[in-house]
C-alpha cells in the first residue's frame, strides 16, 4: 500500500500555507508576563519582541536594584513561557495533524 504521490503533493502544499499564516500571526500573538505581583509587566508578541516594559514606581529604587533586575528577568521568563504556549495553541491546527518537531516552541 503506496502512498500516493499526489495526495503527499497536496499536503505538503496547505502545510507550506499553513507555515506562512503561522509566521504571519506570530506578530499578532502579544502576551503579558509579570513578577512581583505585577510590579513589573513585560509585553512579547510571537516572536519574543518585547513590545513593552512597565515597572511600578514603588519598585524604583536605587538601593535595591538588583531586586528589579531580578523581577525584569522572572517578568520576562513569564512572558516568553506564555508566549510558547500561546504559540501552540494557535498553531497546533496548522500542522494537519503532524506532530510538532520537539522544542519548535521551546519544549
């Protein structure tokens, strides 16, 4: 039992598609990943742009810096987990059923 070479033709075609309407959506794709009980927001879309960076004035202070360094950085980890899983849940359909190459979105 062949598979036929018109039908792998076909689905090779709408997964090419399907791969382009991806890449055109991923810069629609924005999510919001924070820390410190949202004292810092960080915005991404689908690409892992960062779009914006919001900090709250009552973290700003020269003396304790490193504790916003650090709540940018778990802000910006929370804004990229979201960002992958996000990714695949819009892109799960475009696939055709295929599985998705392990960590395509980072896992």
């Amino acid at each position: 039992m062949g598979t036929n070479p018109l039908e792998l033709l076909k689905l090779m075609q709408n997964l090419k598609k399907n791969v382009g309407d991806m890449q055109e959506k991923l810069s629609e794709i924005k999510v919001i990943g924070t820390a410190g009980g949202d004292m810092v927001e960080i915005t991404l879309n689908g690409n892992l742009d960062v779009l914006k960076v919001q900090i709250s004035p009552d973290t700003i202070n020269r003396e304790d810096s490193h504790v916003l360094e650090d709540l940018i950085r778990a802000a910006f980890s929370d804004a990229t987990k979201k960002a992958k899983e996000k990714m695949k849940e819009e892109f799960g359909f475009a696939t055709g059923g295929f599985p998705l190459p392990p960590g395509l979105f980072g896992g």
